[in-house]
C-alpha cells in the first residue's frame, strides 16, 4: 500500500464542497445578512459559523451579550445572576424604558427574563457540555435572538 497521505490531502482539499455551511449561499447574501444578525457581534462568530462549528457560534455569541450586558450595567457578575440584578426593578442599572407605566415596568421584567433565560437554555449548555450539536437554523435562530437583545439594548440608548 502506497503513501495514504495524497488521498487525505485530497479529500481535506475536495471536504469544503460537502459541509452544511455555506460562506455565500445560492442567493449571493451570507446567512447572516439574510437573518439580520446583529453587526456588532465578534467577527469570531462569523468565522466559527462558516467554518461548521455552530454551537461554539452560538456560545462566543452569548458570551459577547453577556459581557456588554456587563459592561452596560457595570456590574462584575455573569450569567443568570447578572441578567437578574441587571435588569431588576429594585436597582435597575439597565433600564430599557422610562419604566412609568405597567406595560413598561412589565417589558423590563419580560427582558430580565429573556436574557436570563437565554443564558440558561442556549449559552450554558454549549458551556458546559462537551457534545452539543447545532444546525445552521439553530444557530442561526440563537444568533437572531442575541440579535434582539442587542437591538433593544442599543434602542434604550446603550451603545
């Protein structure tokens, strides 16, 4: 049997053709443009996206929310405990409204929940299991709700 690294060689070279993510797909706009994944978000997502690794997208992405939420609310915390003292009504560091009306003060707690429960349901289990598998829609999916929660903190004036 002859050297087998000429037939690996190829078949590395020949992979990229077979791989469910597509760096332009038939369209001619990349998945995030389509889904309107937000800009802000580390070129490291985009990169681990076209490269196949879609939970470990995903996971960079929720690790970039959770630091800007961080950041915004000038805490040291992460994770749940961050989202719920960031966005709770007793101290309120993040304030996404003007909070004076019950419909206000009730879309702050419905955002406390969302980025808490982000970080519970999508973030930590690519942080802490070694075998999660996403699809592209999945962590597309995910990256469009990071992209929300981005959105409506730059639309309560955090930047």
């Amino acid at each position: 049997m002859g050297d087998p690294f000429p037939l690996f060689e190829r078949v590395v070279r020949i992979a990229h053709s077979f791989t469910a993510a597509r760096s332009l797909p038939t369209g001619g706009l990349h998945p995030f443009d389509q889904r309107d994944i937000h800009p802000k978000l580390p070129p490291i997502v985009k990169e681990l996206f076209d490269d196949g690794r879609f939970a470990l997208s995903t996971f960079e992405a929720y690790k970039f929310v959770d630091k800007e939420v961080q950041r915004f609310a000038g805490l040291s915390e992460s994770g749940v405990k961050l989202m719920m003292q960031a966005f709770a009504a007793e101290k309120l560091p993040v304030r996404l409204n003007p909070l004076v009306t019950i419909s206000e003060k009730d879309e702050q707690k419905g955002f406390q929940f969302l980025f808490a429960g982000s970080v519970l349901a999508i973030r930590n289990p690519r942080g802490h299991e070694h075998s999660v598998v996403d699809s592209p829609d999945q962590c597309l999916d995910h990256l469009s709700l990071a992209s929300l929660l981005l959105r409506r903190l730059n639309d309560a004036g955090f930047k």
